[in-house]
C-alpha cells in the first residue's frame, strides 16, 4: 500500500520539537526522515513588551512547525496541560495555539500513552527516552556534540525524541486506524 509520512510534535514555547517519520503501511514500521527543533528566547531588549516578545516567539514556532509538517498526512501531539506558573501557562496556551493552527489532522496522545508506547513505563525519565530514540533511531539527525573526543547526543534532543516518541503512540490509537481505514478506502476507489 506503500507509506505516508507523519509528525510527532513535543511543543513548549522555548523548545518546540518536530520529528517526521514515513510509516509503511503494509508493516507499520517506521523511519526518520527528519528532526527539527524551533528553539525561541525572551528578547532581552527592556523596551519590547512583554506581550509583543511572545507573539514574536508564538510566530517562530507557528513559521517553523507548519514548514516542517506541510508534507505530512497526520500529526500526533500531546496537548500541554497542569501549568503551575504564569509563564509555564502562557507557553501552554501558545502551543496549543500552534497545534489548533495546523493546516493537517492532529491526534492527540497522553504522556502516559507515549512513555509506555516506547519504555512500557509511565514514568521514563528525560534521559530514558533521549536514550531509547538515540538507540532505536541511530542514523537519524540528532543534536549532537563531542565531549571526551567522542561524539554524544545533547539534552536538546530531549523534545526531539519526546517527538519521535510521540509517533510510536499516535500510531496504535484508534483515530489514526480510522485514518488508515480511509486510506485503504481511497486507494480501492482510485484502482
């Protein structure tokens, strides 16, 4: 049946991290086949309100999200929620602001559905996940630096993995089996 291509999105305002897989759809097996990482940070210009600097950063996440997604079928998102402060509420809104915006489906996921998507855990650390994508998806793009002259991936990679973590979930859901069901419907239409 051949393969489409999909996005996991680990959104927040200083760190938005997009991780386009293709799925096959015959094996449902997946490959990356590309990682980005919107990164934005408060202006440090005291005279740009406070209001107009998140809009700036709203719009870099927004321009760089829909540039990656636009060859996409479907996206796959946990939707940010339980913010304790101002700031960590302000980014939520934003991101779920980037999401609604989308011009492609988006199916949500819950943390807990991705963490024990990939590490069978509820409660897998930011390291456990970093390590389980680095390990399962060795050739894609990671940030990475060298420390001790070998090359090693970099906490950044945080979201982008959360990203690739986010797909594994969104895949077993039943709104994206419906969406394979439309899919195997058009492709008997069309024959």
């Amino acid at each position: 049946m051949g393969s489409i291509i999909v996005a996991g999105l680990d959104g927040s305002l200083r760190n938005f991290g997009v991780a386009k897989l293709a799925v096959d759809l015959t094996t449902m097996a997946l490959s990356v086949i590309g990682l980005e990482l919107s990164e934005t940070a408060k202006d440090k210009n005291k005279q740009v309100r406070k209001s107009s600097d998140l809009f700036r950063r709203a719009q870099e996440n927004h321009a760089a999200v829909v540039d990656a997604v636009k060859d996409c079928t479907v996206c796959f998102a946990e939707i940010p929620s339980g913010g304790q402060s101002y700031d960590a509420v302000i980014g939520f809104g934003i991101t779920i602001g980037v999401y609604a915006s989308l011009p492609i489906p988006l199916i949500e996921v819950s943390p807990a559905e991705t963490k024990l998507a990939v590490l069978g855990t509820r409660t897998a650390s930011k390291e456990e996940m970093i390590e389980w994508a680095y390990a399962t998806y060795p050739d894609a793009p990671w940030k990475t630096q060298k420390r001790g002259g070998v090359i090693v991936p970099t906490l950044k990679n945080e979201h982008l993995a959360d990203a690739c973590a986010v797909v594994h979930a969104g895949i077993k859901t039943p709104q994206f089996k419906q969406v394979l069901a439309i899919l195997k419907a058009n492709e008997k239409l069309v024959a």
